[in-house]
C-alpha cells in the first residue's frame, strides 16, 4: 500500500484529547510540514483540541517555527516536555496557566518513550532526586494548573528513586530522509537519530499513528535493509516535505559535516570573540584531561567545543552532546545538538543511558543563579520556564561538573588589558543568590556525596565543599572585596585563593596541547587536614618515563612526609595509563609509598578491564588495596582495608 499521503490528510487522523509526542531536538530533525500543517487546521476548523503534547528535546526558533505552531489556546490541554527555551508560545501558555504544564528531564522522557513502547506505561529512574523534579519540592509541575501528580517518591531497600507515570501515545510525529511508499524510512541526511524508532514502536504498541515526514519518495523495497531505522510495518503514513519545510537545522538546508557524509576543515571555524565569555570558556576548557569523555551543555557552555578546536585539542578529547553525538566539533547556538566531523552517532535514549550509569567524565553547563551551598537553577528563572532539557541527568552524574557562566548578566562591562581584568559596570542581574529559584541540581547531595564541582566565572572560581562553596581562583585585577565578596549574598570558604592563571587574559592561543598532557600534579593532589585523608586524582593521566614516575612518587612523598603521620588515601585512576615498559617502576613506586605513608588505601576506576589489571599488579607488588569501582565505593572500603 502506497503511505504517502499530503500532509492535510495526515493530521485529519490526530482526535481531540489524543497523546501526541514529537521528536526533534532544538531546530534539528523538525518534522516542521506536519506541525505546519496541524496549526492550519486548527486555525481553519478549530479542532483538535485539548492535546497532551509530549516531547524531550525543546523543539522550535523562539519565535515561530517547531512547536510554536501548536502553542495555541484549545488546541493544548497539558504539555509534558523537557525544554521550553525554544518555544515561547508555549511558554506562555504555561506562565497564564492556560495548559496544565509539566517539566520532565530530557532523559526521562527518551526513557520514558522506551518504557511506553514496552507496554510498562512507567519509568523508575534515580534522575531528579532533591531537585524541583522531586515530588517533595515541586514534581515536575510548572504552573498551578499542573495539579495532577505525575512523580511519585519510591524506596526499596532504603534507597529513594522516583517514579514518572506515562501514557499511551495515540500519534508519534517524527522525521526522516527517505520513505520507499511501504513506510520504510533512512536517516542518511540527519544530523540527529534522535528518539525517532521509540516512537514510532511507542504510539504502534499504544493503538496509535505513526506520521512520518521526509524529503523524498523512493520505490518499494529500493533502500538498503541496513541503511532503514524504523521498518515500514511501524509507519501509518508518510508526509513529503518541500525543502523549505524540511531544513537539517534552522540555520542550514543541508550541512553534510552534520551528516557524517563528508568532513570539512575545522581550522577555517571561526574563532570566538575575545571577552569575559571566553575567559570563562578558556578557564573551563583548562579543566578537560587526556581522553575525557566531556558532555557540552547548551549556551555557553557550547562553546567549550569553539576553544578546543581554536586549541587543537579536539582530537584529544571526545566531546559529546546529549542527543547522541560523539567527537568532532559541536555546534553553538541554533545548531546546538549536531557536531561538525562527529565520529559516531547513537539514538537518543542509548545516550541517556550512558549518561545515567555515570559514563560522562566531565560536563560543561551553564547556569542562572547559584546560592552559597552550591545549589543551581538553570530551568526557571526572570520569569520564564526555560526547563531543564538533560542538565539534571548530566549534572546528576557525571564524574566532574563544570558550571560555567559570568558572574553577573544583563549590561556586565568589562575590560581586559595587559593581561588584567577590570569591572566597567556590573550587570544588573546577580547569579549569585542566597535561595534559588528553583533547585536544577543539589550542591547539598553532591557534596554529601563526595563530588568534584566547580563554578566558572570571568573574575574568580569556586569549588564545591562539604561546607558550600569555596572561593578558588581570583582573576588578575580583580579586587576580593570590592568585585566578589560585595556582590554576594553569602560568605564563602576562603582559605588561600590563588590567581587565575594569566594565560587566560591574554588575546591567543593558550597552549592547551600541552597543559591537558602534562601531569599537572599541584592540581592532582590535595589533602585534607580535618579527615587526615589524601586523595589523588590520576584521571587522564599518562606516564611515559622513569622521570614521569619519579616526579609522580616525589610530588606525593612532598606532601606526605612533614605531616609525620600515616593518612588514609584514595586514588582515582579513571583514564590512567603507563606504558608498559615502566609499568613494573610505578608499582615499585605505589608500593614505596603505601608502606611509609598510609594506614589505609582505596583505589577506584569505572573501566572494568583497568580494574582488574591494577588490582593484579597490586597483588603481585604486594600493595593491599581495595580497587572498586567510582568513588562512593572507595570511600566505602577503607572502612574495609
């Protein structure tokens, strides 16, 4: 049976009070035919109405396109989405409690849509604990209309997880390349696989409709089995598109570096402007270590991938977006989502996945406002619902956060002379705040739970502590008091901050090559007085020599020996390599110093193969150490050494 039909004709099969779930991230993969076509029956006939629209990614130009042409009154009932940045019209709908509006992480709802498809109609996930998605703070709700429970407090066993309930799908609207007319569909032109195939088996396995629209008709059975993502028995209908109805992005028809079909020369990018934003850009960027999987959130923090290609670092990292995009360079602002020269792509809920299992070794974020114990909102804030898109899972757990943002918005002036920073006029909205608006992310759970935190600005740093947060770093003329401490409505830790490195506030290239590969070891090792504990963090590392292990053994025997007591220690080797002709020497070495300097050790690393080979060689060099795998478990088993 031929399923190509017009578009008019496809969404005649969408029935007042139906479900209806959209795929697309950002301004990618809109399947923007359909949604143009809904929005004019609307207008024409006044129906359907009281929709529930469902959809992860927020999916529109801020202004008119995407799910802006569905955000009218009557048409939508309620709205449970993950991010509303991008589609004002429903944003306000939800602001004048027009439709019951509900916030959802991104990867809860990709889950979600995989549950819905298994007939489970339900997810359990340990995403969104003592934050707004909490049942015990806001659950989920963005307005007062929203006074249906949708999240539940559950606890098995003494741990908490949440429960999010689910819906059968009556129409999935989604997007592909080609449809051969039986409904089989490719995705060779996407720069997104999206969440597409959950969909479709979502709205199949509800008793639904499965609308997908494409760009060109090809004859029955003519594409390549292996090349088709979603099998034709799963298609209802299929809607061409004209090209203007069916862009890659917002911002191209057709890019075939965001496609994988060829990669273009990244040295011809354009740099990114020299000011505060890059200064904070650089100062995160000096973060990232060798062969660290690091996940880029939207906004600023998407430029982290500008830099490391201005740095010739890209190549070193595996910079990640969470759609499902691995390597190369991600795309800022409107393209944000896709990646120039990206070297593999997975669907959208397997990214989640990775995410939530604490795949991610570091994750650069943006952020709106920040109080004194670390707690951040990046999803509600100058009277907007912006929503939290995947911050939550991404925040939640990955091995080291990086918030990243300047110090203050709206009208902030600076200047940067002679490699010095001076405050021109102070913005008028303040990040730092004594309460937030909305908790995004628990800094009160992360520091319980031992993470590695830190908050990025123009003029100074912090790092997150047991006892909120700690000023670390303060930029080259910029003065404590009159241009930090007076704009805070809380007093930080303060031991002994140290300047920001100079390198930042110089107009070129800061020679990141070399800063991610050397060992970096005053920053490795710290210790801790008040616990008597010593942790390493060997992640990333790699030692090449005698020498690298020499100055490894040296760096920590400097710290150890004057406190004239054994200390308890904990060494992250996520990422760390030696060569094996000097693998036996650092063994000699851990061993020299386990036996003069510690009472007990805890070793850890989430690579399972890594796991095993160092806690043989431990065995054979006689070192007694527990080797397990993240860092709650270590903190676990020195209870047990």
């Amino acid at each position: 049976m031929n399923k190509v039909i017009p578009a008019a004709d496809a969404v005649e099969l969408i029935q007042s009070n139906d479900v209806i779930a959209v795929s697309g991230y950002g301004t990618n993969g809109v399947p923007e035919k359909v949604l143009k076509a809904l929005e004019e029956r609307f207008n024409e006939t006044h129906a359907p109405r009281d929709l529930t629209l469902m959809f992860a990614g927020g999916i529109g130009d801020a202004a008119d396109r995407g799910l802006n042409r569905i955000g009218k009154e009557g048409l939508l009932s309620r709205v449970i989405g993950g991010h509303y940045g991008l589609i004002p019209k429903i944003e306000k709908l939800a602001v004048e409690n027009k439709i019951a509006a509900y916030n959802f992480p991104e990867g809860v709802m990709v889950h979600l849509y995989r549950n819905i498809a298994a007939g489970k109609y339900g997810l359990n996930s340990h995403i969104g604990l003592e934050t707004f998605v909490d049942p015990r703070l806001d659950g989920g709700k963005v307005n007062a209309a929203a006074v249906e429970d949708l999240v539940f407090l559950q606890n098995f066993d003494g741990d908490e997880s949440l429960y999010f309930k689910g819906f059968p799908i009556n129409v999935a609207i989604i997007r592909g390349t080609t449809a051969d007319v039986n409904g089989n569909i490719s995705l060779e032109k996407e720069s997104l696989s999206l969440e597409n195939l959950d969909l479709a088996m979502a709205a199949r396995n509800s008793g639904g409709v499965v609308i997908v629209q494409v760009e060109r008709i090809a004859q029955a059975n003519s594409i390549d089995a292996r090349d088709v993502r979603i099998p034709g028995f799963m298609v209802d209908c299929v809607v061409l598109a004209e090209p203007e109805l069916h862009m890659q992005t917002y911002e191209a028809q057709y890019n075939p570096a965001l496609s994988g079909e060829l990669r273009v020369p990244l040295e011809e990018q354009k740099p990114m402007k020299f000011d505060e934003r890059k200064i904070v850009v650089r100062r995160a960027a000096m973060e990232l270590t060798q062969n660290a999987i690091v996940n880029l959130g939207v906004g600023l923090a998407a430029s982290v991938g500008n830099v490391a290609n201005e740095e010739r670092i890209f190549d070193r990292i595996m910079l990640t977006v969470d759609p499902g995009i691995y390597g190369g360079v991600p795309l800022a602002g409107f393209g944000f989502g896709a990646s120039l020269n990206y070297t593999a792509s997975i669907d959208h809920a397997k990214q989640f996945d990775f995410i939530d299992g604490g795949g991610l070794d570091i994750a650069c974020l943006g952020f709106a406002e920040c109080d004194g114990t670390g707690n951040v909102n990046a999803s509600r804030f100058a009277g907007r619902v912006t929503g939290c898109g995947g911050f939550i899972n991404i925040a939640q757990n990955s091995k080291k956060v990086i918030f990243l943002g300047t110090f203050s918005s709206g009208g902030l002036r600076t200047c940067i002379e002679g490699g010095q920073l001076s405050i021109v006029s102070e913005g008028k909205h303040r990040k730092f705040v004594k309460s937030v608006s909305q908790v995004t992310f628990s800094g009160v759970r992360a520091a319980r739970e031992g993470r590695t935190v830190l908050y990025v600005t123009e003029r100074c740093v912090f790092r997150l502590s047991e006892e909120g947060l700690e000023l670390t770093e303060i930029a080259p003329g910029i003065d404590m008091d009159r241009d930090i401490l007076q704009h805070l409505p809380f007093r930080p830790v303060i031991n002994t901050p140290k300047p920001m490195a100079d390198v930042l506030f110089l107009n070129e290239r800061m020679g990141l090559q070399r800063l991610i590969s050397e060992l970096s070891l005053e920053k490795r090792i710290s210790y801790n007085p008040g616990t008597n504990m010593l942790f390493l963090d060997f992640s990333g590392m790699r030692l090449n020599t005698i020498k690298d292990v020499t100055r490894v053994r040296d760096a920590v025997e400097a710290v150890l020996k004057p406190l004239d007591q054994e200390v308890d220690a904990i060494v992250n080797y996520d990422g760390f390599w030696t060569n094996p002709e000097i693998s036996e020497d650092y063994l000699d070495a851990v061993h020299y110093i386990q036996s003069r300097y510690y009472n007990k050790a805890s070793r850890f690393t989430t690579n399972g193969f890594a796991r095993i080979q160092l806690a043989k060689g431990l065995k054979a060099h006689q070192v007694h150490s527990g080797v397990v795998g993240n860092l709650a478990a270590a903190r676990r088993s020195l209870g047990e050494v």
